[in-house]
C-alpha cells in the first residue's frame, strides 16, 4: 500500500467540488493507494516545475499527480474538470 499525499492546491480544489464528486475522488484515491500500478499516464509536455507528474480520470474530472515508487508515496497535486485542468498547467 501507497501513502496518500496532498497539496494545498489538491486541498482547495477539492472543498470546491460537490460532495458527491469530492467522495468519488476520494474513494478512488485510496483505491490508488492499493493499486499503483494502474498509474501510467504521464502528461506530456507539462512544464518544467511540474516534471513526472500524471493523470488519472475519475469521471469528468482529472486528478493530477506524482507517484515515488522508491517512497512508496503518491502526492496528489491537483484535481479538474476536463475541460479546464490542462488550462491552468
């Protein structure tokens, strides 16, 4: 099992969403947490301070995020909606 991480930013993006959807992301960030493997999107062309950082969908919503296989630890950095998440990189 994966630590699970956050971000200010992961944080305020999150009290932002309605709960449902928070919930959601939630559960399936500790799902992640048993299940790194699954992480295997790496998003291209991210800019340099953001290097190695992924994606992962849950629904409409996009949370982004970097996996330390050696620390075992999974830092959530941000979550989106779709048409807006890559905007703000």
């Amino acid at each position: 099992m994966y630590r699970i991480a956050t971000t200010p930013e992961f944080d305020t993006n999150l009290k932002r969403l309605d709960r449902d959807i928070a919930r959601r992301i939630i559960k399936k960030t500790e799902w992640l947490s048993h299940h790194p493997e699954t992480l295997r999107f790496p998003l291209k062309n991210p800019p340099k301070d953001l290097k190695g950082i992924q994606k992962y969908r849950i629904g409409d919503y996009r949370v982004l995020l970097w996996v330390d296989h050696k620390e075992r630890q999974i830092t959530l950095y941000g979550v989106e909606h779709r048409r807006s998440v890559y905007d703000d990189i």
